[in-house]
C-alpha cells in the first residue's frame, strides 16, 4: 500500500521546530522615488538601573551608539526623543503585578502619556497563561492584567520567547521610532516607502 506524502506540515509542526533567522544587516531603509534616503543612525540609551539590561552590541550598524544613564521612566529610550519602553522577564513582570502592583500600575500610567511605549516580556505568552511553579500566583491574574494594560492604559505588550529575541524586537522597535521621527522632522511624511507603511 503506498503513503501519501504530506505536501504541507502542520502548522503545529512549524511551530514546534521552528528556528530562529539571523537579524538583518538594518531593520528597514527609507525611500522616495525608488532612492534610499540617507537616515542617520540613533542613539540608543539604556537605563543604569536595569539589572539585566538588554545587550544591543550585536546590532552594530543599526545604531550610532549605545549609552548607559539614568532614564527618568523605563528602561530604554532613543537619544533626543521622549518614549518609553518597559523590558519584564516572568519572575520580574508577576512580582510587578502583585508584590508591587501599586508601584507599576503607577509606571504603567506615566507610560501612557507618551507618544510611543511599549512593553516587551520575555516569555512566551503561553507561559504567563501557564501554572508558576512557585507561589500561589493565578496566571489568570496576570494575563488578565495584562490586557487591563493594554485596553485600559493603551499601552501595548509583546511576548518574546527568549531574552535575545526581546532585545532584536526592542533594537528593532527603536530603530523604527526614531527613522519615523527622523522622516516626519526632514518633511518626508510619515511612510517608509512610496505606497507603503
């Protein structure tokens, strides 16, 4: 008897085996007319007090520095710009949602007062919807406040299932504030491309 042989895998299986690619050499070019647009690269500021602070080295190219200060909410920004991203792994994002509710609530409203903010954990979503294998904490608690953050502060949350996964999203992200901010400010609207986002 023969097998048939599956022509497309299962999306489940994509999932499951899934590798991740290299970064690109830049996140995005700029153009008009079909002409790259020279855009200077920013400067990426990292808060001193972040404990395990993203590492953005392997990014060279993307940005023209990175520097180490005391940021006044956050823990990154964009040199000249004042947005605000948030980076939590698990342990430290339950903590902040019970342990220090008040606290972060607090760092959640002044966050929605900017322009642009985000808020990047990394872990898989799945995992903040999975039992903890320490303390009495309901997932359901946090994911749930999770979405409080989103639909009621309007500030965006993204999982990422590893910590370098998070820090390629945020250089990314950072990368995309500040060409937007750069294309607006030199009059070339705000579209990366002619027709395009």
């Amino acid at each position: 008897m023969k097998t048939r042989r599956t022509l497309i895998r299962s999306p489940l299986e994509w999932q499951l085996t899934a590798a991740t690619l290299p970064h690109p050499a830049i996140p995005v070019l700029a153009e008009r007319g079909g002409t790259q647009l020279k855009t200077p690269p920013p400067v990426i500021l990292v808060d001193t007090r972040e404990q395990t602070p993203f590492d953005f080295s392997r990014f060279e190219g993307w940005f023209s520095g990175i520097e180490k200060k005391p940021l006044q909410l956050g823990d990154y920004s964009v040199a000249g710009l004042e947005d605000v991203w948030e980076r939590k792994d698990l342990p430290d994002l339950i903590r902040s949602l019970t342990a220090e509710r008040s606290v972060f609530v607090d760092r959640l409203r002044r966050m929605s007062r900017y322009p642009h903010r985000l808020l990047v954990i990394t872990a898989a979503l799945r995992q903040v919807k999975s039992p903890y294998p320490h303390g009495g904490v309901d997932p359901n608690r946090i994911t749930q406040s999770l979405i409080a953050v989103l639909a009621g502060l309007q500030v965006p949350f993204l999982c990422t299932e590893t910590h370098e996964l998070g820090e390629e999203v945020v250089a990314s992200y950072l990368y995309h504030v500040h060409l937007y901010h750069w294309l607006e400010t030199n009059d070339h609207g705000r579209f990366l491309s002619d027709n395009d986002l």
